[in-house]
C-alpha cells in the first residue's frame, strides 16, 4: 500500500503528501548540493526519523510500563561525507523528564528502548548514531 505520493516540482523541489492524512512536506536540496535549503533535505528528514522513532518508541515503551513522562525533547544533527556523498553521523540529543520515577531501572529501560526504535534498526550499519539520552 503506498503510503506518500510526491511530485517533482523543479528545481530539485518535491512536494510530498501523505496518503491517509494528506499532510504535506516540501523537500529541497541542501544550499552545498545545488538547493536552496529552503526546506528539509531527503538526509534531513532521514536524520530527522531517527530522533522522532526514537521518542516515538520511548513513548510507546513509556505508556506500555505505565511510566509518566511530563516531557520529550531532541535535537539532530547530520553530518555528511564525500566520495561518496552520505550521512556519515546522526547525532541525536534527547531530554526526558519524568514525572515522579527516578528509579535506575525505569532510566535503564527506556534507554534499552531508544537504541532499539526501529529507524535505528534500518540504518545502514556504517552511519554513526551518537546518541545520547540525557534525562532531566
């Protein structure tokens, strides 16, 4: 079942829409690959799924364990390599804070969750995820 429909609209634009939803999403190229940056890049957004999937399977495993989380929050970064051009590193920085638990087992398996997000599980083995949960 195809789940996104995207049209290329010229100069290196695609619009991207959800099937189910019909949300939108833009994707350009990046300014250092003949783009504008006016958008997400496709290794943008493929940075950018890692962090989600991990705080989405973090929440997931959280709701599963009854575990109350007052917040999740990341940030991403991409670096890229040449010869041949690739996501050489996903560094990725989640803030959790919980809302009453400060129990080492509780912070154990939640880390045991994020490293096992399925995005994670689909990167090519030779891009390094640096992640780093810190926990507020």
């Amino acid at each position: 079942m195809t789940t996104t429909e995207t049209v290329y609209l010229g100069k290196l634009r695609c619009n991207n829409t959800h099937k189910k939803s019909g949300a939108e999403l833009i994707t350009d190229a990046p300014i250092d690959n003949q783009g504008l940056g006016s958008s997400y890049s496709p290794t943008d957004l493929c940075a950018l799924s890692l962090t989600t999937c991990i705080i989405t399977t973090v929440a997931i495993y959280s709701n599963f364990k009854k575990i109350e989380i007052s917040s999740i929050e990341g940030s991403t970064t991409k670096i890229m390599a040449n010869n041949p051009r690739r996501i050489d590193t996903i560094d990725v920085q989640i803030r959790i804070k919980l809302a009453d638990q400060e129990d080492e087992r509780i912070r154990t398996g939640i880390e045991r969750a994020a490293h096992a997000c399925p995005v994670s599980k689909s990167l090519h083995p030779d891009i390094n995820q640096a992640v780093v949960i810190e926990f507020i």
